[in-house]
C-alpha cells in the first residue's frame, strides 16, 4: 500500500498545513490511546488487508486482532453454536419492499448507488448523478437521503431520470437495508462513497464497486480498491453525466467489468473463508478472548 502514494490517496485529515486542524489532532489523539490499550481490534479480515496490519503491528506495541467482517464472522459463530441467530443486521432503517422490487429484475442486472449517511453532494452533482443513472441502460436503485443535497441547494432531477422511475426503471428510497440489497441477485454493481462498512459489505456480497470517495479517509480506501484489492474502478471527482453512465456501462457489461466480478468474486470466497472455523478471523478472535478477554481471570 505504501507504493505510488499520491497526495490525493492520502485521508483528506493528512492535507492540512494547520497544526491546529481540528481532525487532525483527534487522530493524533486516537493514536495515543491506542498505543496505550491492551489490543487493537480491526472490523477487516487478514487476507484483504494484510499490508496494513502487518504494518500496524510493527509499530504499535499492543498486538493486532483481525475479527471481520464482523457480521458473517458473527453468523458464523452463531451457526458453529446451532444457536438459531441470523446474520446481524447494522441497517438504519428497514425497507424491505426494496428487495420486492428487485425480485423483478434480472439477476446482476441493478445498478445499486448509496452515499452513506453523512456525505452530500452539491444539487449540480445530484443532477449530473442523476442523468448518468438515467441514460447507463440499466436499472437503478439509488438510496437518496432527503439531507443529502448540501445546505439549501435544491436538485431539479432531469426529466430523464423522472421518466425512468415512472416506467419502474429505477428506484429512489431514503434508505434500505444495505447487507440484503448487496446480496440479492439482482445487485449487479456497488456505486459508492467508500465508506468502511459499504466496502466491507460488497465484499462479503461478491459485488464490484464503482468509486466516488467524499472526504475524511475515503480518498485511501478507494486506493485500495483500485490498486490493491481491484475489485472496482472510480468515478472522477468532478463528477459528469457521461462519465457516470460510460463506467456503469463498462462495469456491466464491459471486459473490465468482467475482470473486476472476477475479483470480487475472489474476495468473497476470501471473506467467507476467514470467517469459517480455522479461518484467519475466527483464529483472532479465539486469541483475543485467550490473550486479552481471559488473562485476568487467570
């Protein structure tokens, strides 16, 4: 991870010349204290990062315990137990009556856009996002928070866009449940914001992920998925219609697209196996209760 570096890789935190950044020193905080604590526990798997935690665990005194992705690692025990519990399910809201409209779809044929909850955009942006999901050919499911237009900016949706969801083309929700969506087999491509949780989730649902990073460490992880883990392409920082329904459509159906399902389909058998019995994060979470959770009972 540490080659080829660009300044705009790095977390949007890392470029201030402020020595007073407000961010900046609650991570220089954060770091402190985890120096200082008995372990460092990571929602990842080893497999998909393990670049990172090797690094971590070469300069950060307390020992490093990988125990995701947490939910199947979580599942999976509870499986392990014969305990009757589900997979966990971390979603805000529950509407399930998205998964109803995507059992009319054709398998990996939806094209799934969700920023996250706290991102904005501009209203030029929500239009040019908009026209792109319109015009790529493919149906969409595009979970719109009503705040996620920037201070009082009002997005006029392109008449396009509106013809779409009249004809069912397309679908705009505020929210849904995330984990579902992803692993329905209608879910064909992951538009996302790169936030931790979302990039997990595609992984343990096998789905590429077509990038648009917003802020804070987003810019790094989107460097992951092209450079690293290649499950992924990414959407320009300006964002522009064309752009949008041109990399949908490559994602889809084109020969990179093809190469990238490939990959994501590697990852998740990855994720699934790291959370198995003998996998590397049920291993870690068996040290953890060992070295950390029962030591002072001993």
């Amino acid at each position: 991870m540490q080659q080829h570096m660009r300044l705009r890789d790095m977390p949007t935190f890392c470029r201030t010349t402020d020595a007073e950044d407000t961010p900046v020193n609650e991570i220089i905080g954060q770091m402190k204290s985890a120096v200082g604590s008995k372990a460092i526990i990571l929602n990842t798997f080893y497999e998909l990062e393990k670049d990172v935690v090797d690094a971590l665990a070469a300069i950060f005194p307390p020992p490093v315990y990988t125990v995701g992705p947490l939910a199947q690692v979580i599942a999976s025990s509870a499986a392990a137990a014969d305990d009757g519990l589900d997979a966990m399910d971390i979603s805000i809201w529950s509407m399930a009556w998205c998964l109803a409209w995507l059992d009319g779809k054709p398998d990996k044929s939806v094209v799934y856009v969700n920023f996250g909850s706290v991102a904005v955009m501009t209203a030029e942006q929500t239009r040019e996002f908009a026209l792109g999901l319109a015009t790529c050919g493919f149906p969409f499911l595009w979970v719109k928070r009503p705040d996620i237009v920037d201070g009082d900016g009002v997005a006029a949706l392109p008449e396009a866009f509106r013809d779409e969801l009249e004809r069912g083309g397309g679908l705009v929700v505020p929210w849904c449940p995330q984990p579902a969506v992803l692993k329905h087999a209608a879910a064909g491509l992951f538009v996302t914001h790169c936030g931790w949780n979302s990039l997990l989730e595609a992984v343990v649902a096998g789905l590429p992920v077509l990038a648009w990073p917003v802020f804070a460490e987003q810019t790094t992880k989107c460097r992951q998925v092209l450079e690293c883990w290649r499950n992924g392409m990414a959407l320009p920082e300006e964002v522009e219609s064309g752009a949008v329904s041109g990399l949908v459509k490559e994602m889809m159906a084109g020969e990179l697209g093809k190469e990238k399902r490939a990959r994501a389909a590697e990852w998740r058998a990855a994720a699934e196996a790291a959370a198995m019995e003998g996998g590397s994060s049920l291993r870690s979470v068996d040290r953890l209760v060992n070295d950390v959770l029962l030591h002072g009972k001993k």
